[in-house]
C-alpha cells in the first residue's frame, strides 16, 4: 500500500524502487545507536553507504529521492576522487531488517548467521570485507525548501573477516567438539 500524505494522496517519490547494491561499502556505522558527542541522536542505529560516481548514477538517486550527499574531501587530500554517501537507518521497531552475518569457512564455503538487533552491534567494530544490502524508503520528507525520501536498511549480507580462533571454533554438529 502506498504512503499517503496529509491530503490522503500518493507521496511523489512513493513509486521510487528499493536499492539493491552488491559490494557496497559502508563507513560511519552506528549500528549501536550510541550518541557520539552529540552528533547522533541516542538510539538512532544509522551507517553511510558509500556511492562512488563512477558506479552509480548520482543524478538518478536524487532525481529519485534519495538523500544522496557529496562527501568534501578532507584537508590535503582535494585530489581525492569525488565521493558522495546516503545515510541509512535501521529501525528495529518498526521496520526491523534482516541482517546476515557472513564467515568464510577453512572449506571454502561460506556460513550465514542471522543477527538480532544486539547481535548486530558488533558490526560497528568488524573487519567487513563485503556488503550486499538492499535499501528500502520510508515517507517523503520536506526540510528547508528540499524534499525527499528517508534510507532504510531492508536486508544485508556482511562478510567479515575471520581469525584462527574463529576458524578452530566453528563447527557444525553440536556434538563434534574440536577439543577435548
């Protein structure tokens, strides 16, 4: 069913289909929802998905209704290639995203766990090797003259990086212990 607005009507961006990216890369994860010093509201658990405009068209997000913000290269580095991002919010309460964790086992194969909304937290400190993630949108949203749709997290598939221990640890069968 679509959004409506407060004249009862179809939202303008309400049609704007869900983003399905592969090998994304994210950066400023939050997915504690802790306050750091005032720049995120507590509880709200965000990250930046990071669009490179060589691989994604910049333009059609925001003509979309994406959020998309250009990234200003820090001092020194005004060389840097041009970068933009889209901040993304998981909602547990009300929209709660199905989110994978996956490991690379010593066999070559790889293992999925589903995260909780705790369990996930540890993704604020992972060596995340990929992501895979498709992006659903919430209300259009109307601030300072700009309008557009808000970024939520749907679905995610985080491959992080495993050490010896996590390999000597894995096992399938509960009852095959790898130590006695």
């Amino acid at each position: 069913m679509a959004n409506l607005n407060r004249n009862n009507q179809v939202g303008e961006f309400d049609k704007t289909p869900n983003l399905k990216l592969t090998e994304a890369k994210i950066t400023m994860r939050n997915f504690r929802g802790i306050d750091y010093n005032g720049y995120n509201p507590l509880h709200k658990r965000t990250f930046w998905l990071l669009l490179d405009p060589e691989r994604y068209d910049i333009d059609k997000m925001q003509k979309d209704g994406w959020n998309v913000r250009e990234i200003k290269p820090r001092e020194g580095h005004e060389d840097d290639p041009q970068m933009f991002r889209l901040e993304v919010e998981m909602r547990w309460d009300i929209l709660p995203p199905i989110i994978h964790q996956v490991t690379k086992q010593d066999n070559g194969k790889y293992k999925k766990t589903l995260m909780t909304e705790k369990s996930s937290e540890l993704f604020d400190s992972a060596e995340i090797v990929n992501v895979n993630l498709e992006i659903s949108h919430g209300k259009t949203w109307h601030k300072d003259g700009r309008k557009g749709i808000k970024a939520y997290l749907k679905k995610a598939m985080i491959e992080v990086v495993t050490d010896d221990f996590d390999d000597y640890y894995a096992w399938d069968d509960e009852d095959e212990v790898p130590f006695e």
